[in-house]
C-alpha cells in the first residue's frame, strides 16, 4: 500500500487516499510527490457517491479540523463533500468542536465557519444525540467569534433545551443584542431563550428571514438521503419526521403563517415545568403530573407531544380553550361556505389537522361533529373531500336513518357526477365506517339487549345500504381488473368479511347477484378474491354461536350455502352451472346448460360444461394449471430420479384419466387431488390464494 502512494500516481480506493492525504497534509506542497489535488478529488468522488464510513470520515475529519499544510480550496472541497455513509460517531463531533476557536493549531476561521455548518447539517444523525448537548457550554463561549457566530447561533437554536437556559448565558445574549444592532441569527438564539423564560427576556426579539436556521441546500441534502437510503441508517434518522416526545418546530420558515400555531408556555417561571424542556419518553413521564400548559393549546392537533399531554392530562378548562378555538376558526367557514364564498386555503390545513387527530384518537370531538352537521349541507363537495371523509368515518355508532340523513346524503350527492374515483372513496369510506362501528360494538362492556338490538341493526342497515350501492355500481359502471371502483367493492366485502362475528355483530353477505357478477368478472385476481371472502364467511359461520338459526334468518344461510355451493362446482366437481338443492348455478337454467352441453360435445365429444369449469379447462385458470403441472411433473422427474429423455410427458389438461395414461405408459405418477393441491398452493403463492383458501374450507378430504 506505501508503495502505491509514493509513486506519482493517483490512488484508487479510497482508503489508499486517505491515508496519502493524512501524509500529504504535513508536506509543503512544493515537497511532495503527489499532487493533493488528485487525492482530494479521489475523497470527495467517493464520498459523494457513497459516503464516507465511520472510519475514513473520522480520518477526513481530524485533517481538516488542524492547521495544515493544504491549500484552503482542497479543505473546501473536502467540508462540501462530507457526506456520512452512517450515523456521525461522537468522537467526529468533539473533533469538530475542538477545532473552533482561536489558536495556534486551529484551522482557518473559513474552514472553521464551514465545520459549524456541517454540524448543523447533520446534527439529525448524529448517534449519540446528547453529545452536542453536553458540549453547550463550549458552543456558547465562542459566540464572540464574529466568523462563526451566524452558523454557531443556528446550532446552538437547534440544541437548547430549558437546562441550558442560565440567567447568566441570557444576560451575555442580552449585552451582544444591545451590541450587535439586532444581528438576525442572534435575535433568533434570543428569541428561543425568549420561548423559556417569556416573563423574564422582556426585550424586543424581532424575527426576519436571517434569523432562522437556513434551509439546507437542497443538491446536498438530496445526495445525503440517497447516500442514507443504501446504507443502514434507516430513513426516519434523516427526516424530518417527529419523534413525539419533543415539542416540534418548523425549522423553515414558509410564505405564510401555519393555521394551527406553535406551542409556547408564555406563563413559564423559573420553578415551573414547560413543554418547551420535555426531551425524552423519560422527561414527559416524569414530570407530566409538573407540566404548565401552553398557551395556545389547540396545537394539539398537530404536535405529538402537547396531543399526549392532553390525552393523559384533560382538564375542562384545556377542552373549552380547545373547543373555543375550534369553534371560532369552524364557524368562519360555516358562514363562508352559506354565503358561497371560496373556502380558505387555511381550512385545508385545518381540516387535515384534525383528521390527522382523529385518527390518532380514534374519535371526533363533539364541536368538530356539530361543525360537520352543519356545514355539509353546505358544502362544494370539494374542498378537503379526503379529509372530511376520513374525519366522517369515525363517527360514533347510531341509528343509520339519522346519520344518512345527517352526514352520508351529501357525500353521495357529491358522487353524482359520475366519476368513478369519487364512487371508489365512498365505497371506501363506508368500509372504515363499518369496521369502526363493528369496533366500537366489540368494546363495549355488558350491553344491554336493547343497545344489542340497535347495534345489531345499525350495522345490518349499513351493510344493506352500501351493499346496494355496490350493485348500481357494478351492473351500471365498468369494472375492469384493477379498477379503482372493482378494488373498494372487493375490499369492503373483505374487511365485511373478516370482522369478529359473534351474537351482537352479525354476519353481513354481499348480494347473491353482485357475488355472482363478480364470480365471473374476466379478472382471475378478481375470481379469486370473491372465492376469499367466501372462505372467510365459511369460517365465520362455523365459528358463530350455536345454534345459527337463533341469530340468523334461515333464509340467508340458505343463500349462503347456494352461493358456496356453486362457487366449488365451478372450481372443483363436474357439477358447474347444475342447479342442486335449489341452488342459483349462476342463474343459468337447466334448458341453457343442456344447450352449452350439447354444444361443447358437438366441438370435442368429451367436452362438458362441468369440465369446462374445473382447474385444468377452467377459461380464468387453464394456462395457470398448465405451468403449475409442468413444475409439478419437473419437480417430479428431479425427485424421483427420471431421465428426462425417456420419460413421457403429459400433453394436457390433467385430468384423472390423462394421469391413469400417463403413469401406465412410462409418466410420472401424481394422483389428481395431489395435482389440484398442488395448482391451488402454487397459484396462492402467485398472489390467487382465494381458490385454495376457499377449497381447505368446504374440502373435508383435501383439509386433512
């Protein structure tokens, strides 16, 4: 490796320059045998392609954090171009922090200044978060550093804590602003210690653009996320999602001010406990009980930390202030949307908050539902359609009647234009409905048999209405594969499907006819999906209370039963389209399928309509079955040892006859149910899985 670094050529891993650069950094230039500039081009190639790891940026690092012999160019390259490939380790931190300041060792107030902005770059994913912290003091006592006090002011915005907020680090802030003409990045610094101590930092902290933290470029930034994203740091460490147990902050200031303000404690003292200080799950539970409250408290709706204070801690003084608020901002709208005024873009901003809320508490607060009983009436029918849906779909179990006259009656107004998108939400929308009323009848404690009853037909009423409106949609709209439309029908009948049934929560089937449209929809993802919500509906009648008939009518069994009954003959026997024990057959008389009989035995006198329909003919699943058998008899053929070139292979479709041939004239010998066993895991492990779900549940043979 030496060898190759003292020849003139440029070195090609990165660890070779590396180390050429820790040599080259205490050569004059005009001594040494390698150009710098090659070595550093070699570094910061690598780096942004892949990052540096722990080892060579920790090296990287301890070069530029001293006064050396290169030249201050090749030191910029190299500060733009450190870009971690992992988490920074803690000692790469001291490093950097050690090289601020003035003396005769340290870098150039230029490199300096650079390594502050790297640490406000990567601050984020750092590994030991509290290392910056416990170097505040540091930090601070280089403020009078005119080179670097604008980054340094960034920093140390991001870092402080209420711990680090000392009378006399506010009286040092205080003299520099005096001193300082209101430089902006100090004024920022001043005004986070503001956030601490409001009733004792009384002096003006004006705000402007320079005095946030800047936005960090976006190229650089970028190539970091890849960089990250390849590596093992996982993608939450460099985003700027919350962790939840820290008041958040937009660290970027916008064109306009966010609708739901920031929490602040604008009441706090030196003896109280803020919001502003809580750092960790540790802090939060330990001093919940402690905790002011901060002053604008319908912030709740969009921080984590202050939405956890107010579930763990509620108070009727905190539920007015945030019901007042709402209420104020709400009815603006209300009255807005009466007189045909455009809806602000502040609504959409709070709208979304207050979804985002109600899906974390899994309720809506009782202003936010009189708000929606009276603006819906009201309503354009497109301003936050999402929000307001998903905000809907958690209101408490009633009388279906009243919440259709109250709530869905504009919902499914707004869907009258014919878009198939809009029909697909509400289909959607009605499945989280269902199965957040279904929850909330599954958490309720000794109900009474009244209550039992008016859940009981709330949920049946609900079932019964959407499952109509599935069946306009269906015979009126086209429902291609992977249609949105095909995809909510399908899903709303398997979260239906696959609710804890019991004696309060009844058993909802989809109408005979959409089950039968649906069946015998061209898409075989779509056929097996139906066959799936079969099986689950089997299992649900076999796990139900006994006796059934005490819960549920005779007459939807039956259905029931018809239904299952025809879906195997078309999958499994020779019974396909035949009517057995009064059962639809897909509504194909007897006359219609003696004519398709004699039809398909006039083309191939072994032909019939219940061959036509089992695994191997099947118009959905032949090609499937074919490839299937043909791993199959290969698998066959390696197991057993075959040669390949003397063996007979089948010609096709499997059936018990054409394996009866097979075996006895030199094939493999596979029994029919193995072979179909085989066709229904190999087509669940390609993503059909409701063929074999629904033959383990009405196949007492194939389930043993």
């Amino acid at each position: 490796m030496s060898s190759a670094i003292g020849r003139t050529e440029h070195p090609v891993g990165v660890q070779d320059a590396v180390e050429a650069l820790e040599r080259a950094c205490a050569i004059p230039a005009k001594r040494r045998a390698v150009k710098v500039s090659g070595i550093v081009d070699t570094i910061c190639r690598h780096a942004f392609e892949d990052g540096l790891n722990t080892d060579d940026l920790r090296a990287v690092v301890r070069v530029i954090s001293r006064k050396t012999e290169l030249d201050q160019s090749s030191v910029t390259s190299l500060i733009k171009n450190l870009y971690p490939a992992q988490r920074v380790a803690e000692d790469i931190v001291v490093t950097v922090v050690g090289a601020l300041g003035q003396g005769k060792g340290k870098p150039s107030l230029g490199t300096q200044n650079g390594l502050v902005k790297w640490l406000v770059t990567v601050h984020s994913i750092i590994d030991r978060a509290n290392v910056l912290s416990r170097l505040y003091g540091v930090l601070f006592g280089m403020l009078d550093m005119i080179s670097i006090r604008t980054p340094l002011c960034h920093l140390l915005s991001l870092i402080t804590r209420r711990r680090h907020v000392k009378p006399f680090r506010i009286q040092r802030l205080l003299e520099l602003s005096r001193g300082l003409s209101n430089e902006p990045a100090l004024q920022g610094l001043l005004r986070v210690y503001k956030d601490y101590y409001p009733d004792i930092i009384l002096s003006n902290t004006s705000t402007s653009r320079n005095s946030f933290p800047p936005r960090p470029d976006s190229e650089w930034q970028n190539r970091l996320r890849s960089i990250i994203e390849a590596s093992a740091i996982p993608d939450e460490a460099i985003s700027e999602q919350h962790h939840g147990f820290r008041l958040l902050r937009r660290k970027y200031r916008t064109g306009r001010e966010a609708v739901i303000p920031e929490a602040h404690t604008f009441k706090a003292n030196e003896a109280s406990v803020t919001l502003e200080e809580v750092d960790s799950v540790d802090d939060f539970i330990g001093r919940l009980e402690r905790i002011e409250p901060p002053g604008q408290m319908v912030s709740f709706l969009a921080d984590p930390l202050l939405q956890k204070y107010v579930d763990l801690r509620p108070t009727p003084i905190s539920n007015n202030r945030i019901d007042l608020w709402l209420a104020t901002s709400l009815e603006e709208e209300y009255n807005s949307a009466q007189s045909a005024m455009d809806s602000t873009p502040e609504f959409a901003e709070l709208l979304q908050n207050i979804h985002r809320h109600t899906r974390y508490t899994k309720t809506i607060r009782p202003v936010v539902l009189r708000f929606l009983a009276a603006y819906l009436p009201v309503w354009d029918a497109v301003t936050g359609f999402d929000d307001l849906l998903g905000i809907l779909s958690y209101i408490p179990i009633q009388s279906f009647q009243k919440a259709y006259g109250t709530y869905f009656t504009p919902l499914e107004k707004s869907c009258a234009n014919g878009n198939p998108s809009s029909y697909s939400k509400l289909i959607t929308f009605y499945e989280n409905l269902i199965q957040h009323w279904t929850d909330q009848v599954l958490s309720f404690q000794n109900p009474s048999k009244d209550d039992m009853s008016a859940h009981r037909r709330s949920l049946e009423d609900l079932a019964t209405h959407v499952s109509s409106i599935c069946l306009s949609l269906a015979v009126s709209l086209p429902t291609d594969s992977g249609s949105p439309l095909l995809m909510a029908v399908l899903g709303f009948y398997e979260t239906l499907s696959g609710v804890p049934q019991d004696t309060i929560v009844p058993i909802l089937l989809p109408p005979p006819h959409l089950s039968y449209l649906l069946a015998q929809s061209a898409s075989t993802t779509t056929f097996s999906r139906i066959c799936g919500i079969y099986a689950s509906y089997k299992g649900a009648f076999d796990r139900h209370p006994k006796p059934i008939s005490n819960y549920i009518h005779h007459d939807t069994t039956t259905s029931f039963n018809s239904i299952l009954r025809d879906l195997y003959n078309s999958l499994w026997g020779s019974k396909a389209l035949q009517v057995t024990d009064n059962s639809p057959a897909f509504f194909c008389t007897p006359a219609l399928r003696d004519s398709l009989n004699s039809c398909l035995s006039g083309i191939e006198p072994e032909y019939s309509v219940g061959i036509a329909f089992g695994l191997s003919n099947n118009a959905w699943l032949a090609s499937l079955s074919a490839a299937a058998w043909w791993s199959l008899e290969e698998g066959e053929m390696e197991r057993r040892g075959y040669d390949r070139d003397a063996m007979r292979w089948h010609k096709g479709p499997v059936s018990q006859k054409s394996l009866e041939s097979l075996s006895k004239n030199g094939g493999v010998s596979v029994p029919l149910l193995d072979y179909k066993r085989f066709v229904l895991e190999w087509l669940a492990a390609r993503g059909c899985g409701g063929f074999a779900e629904l033959m383990y549940a009405t196949h007492a043979k194939l389930r043993r």
